[in-house]
C-alpha cells in the first residue's frame, strides 16, 4: 500500500512538473533583431510604448521608467511574452531593442 501511495504521488509530481513547462511561441525562436540606423526614443520608442505598452505598464509614459527597465523589456520584447493580446511586427521589435543595445539615449 505504502509503495503504491509513492509511485502514484511520484507519477503525479513528474505528471505535472511536465504538462506546466511554459511552451515558447514562434516569436521567440524566430526573431532576431536587426539594426540599422540610430533609433531614437521620442520618435522610435515612445509612440510604440504609449501605443503598446502603458495602458497596462503606466510607469512606461517616462522615459526614466522605461529606461530603469529597458532589460526587462528587451527580454519580454524579444521572448514574444508581451505585449500581451498582440504581438509587434519585426519592425516594431526592431526599434525597441535596438535603442536598448545603444544605450537607451534620450533622444
């Protein structure tokens, strides 16, 4: 009785340890960001933010804001994981990251 109490209680943790593994979306084996040209934030980075990405992360209408999180947002860009309900075209994708690997200048 004891060994079957183990064997279904371990069947069960590896059971769910497998079926909860978080599945990657295409976006994120496929995208790989492509730079050229200087990205600018008020021209490049804001309007996709205010567009994409305040209406649930309200700290993002400031560049500081942006800024202090720009690995976050470049991983969750890149990962496919936002934003949430869309998704953003390779272009879109494009603007963003890469004005993160610049430095994130305020321009």
């Amino acid at each position: 009785m004891k060994k079957t109490v183990i064997y279904t209680l371990t069947f069960a943790f590896i059971f769910t340890f497998i079926t909860c593994k978080k599945k990657e979306t295409s976006t994120s084996s496929s995208y790989t960001p492509t730079c050229n040209g200087t990205k600018s934030y008020s021209v490049d980075v804001k309007p996709l933010m205010q567009s994409y990405c305040v209406s649930c992360h309200s700290s993002y209408s400031s560049y500081s804001s942006v800024k202090s999180s720009a690995s976050s947002i470049r991983s969750s860009i890149v990962g496919g994981s936002m934003p949430k309900g869309t998704s953003l075209t390779d272009d879109q994708k494009n603007k963003i990251v890469c004005w993160i690997d610049a430095g994130s200048p305020n321009n």
